[in-house]
C-alpha cells in the first residue's frame, strides 16, 4: 500500500525516495510563510494593517523532485542521506 502525506521530513522522505510506502508527501512554504508571518508581527507593532488570513502555498514532492521541494519548502538542501538515497 502507498500513501500521500503531510510534512517534509527525512524519515518520511528516505521511505519514499527508498520505494517504501510513501508514494509523495505534500508541503507547504514553510519559509515562506515564516517570513509573512515575522512581517505581519512587524507591521503590528509599527500599528499598519495585516492581514487576517495568511496562506502558503502547497507543493507535491517526489522521489523525482526531493532536492528542489525541499529547497522550495525550507529554503535549505535536503539532507544527505535523503540526496544519496535519492540518485
């Protein structure tokens, strides 16, 4: 059985890029969100307006894509272990 899930993580991403049970993992922009919201907070105390809501957008990443998602995701590189099992 293969499953989508949450979270990019490197025990869920060697499964996948090892041919485990993890078929693809969704993840946000961490990153980017990250820094809307630090924004949003310095807006606040300069009293602007924010907004209310703050989306981040969702990425799928793959045994194919693993090192750009995670670069995309976290805006750092994958670990090495994920990069070795990956090639």
């Amino acid at each position: 059985t293969k499953i989508v899930t949450l979270d990019l993580a490197e025990p869920v991403a060697l499964d996948m890029v090892k041919g485990g049970n993890v078929a693809a993992l969704v993840a946000d922009k961490a990153y980017e969100l990250g820094r809307a919201m630090a924004a949003s907070g310095m807006k606040s105390l300069l009293a602007q307006q924010t907004p209310a809501f703050v989306v981040a957008p969702a990425l799928t990443v793959t045994k194919e894509n693993v090192s750009q998602g995670w670069k995309d995701s976290l805006n750092r590189d994958a670990p090495q272990s994920v990069l070795d099992a990956a090639k």
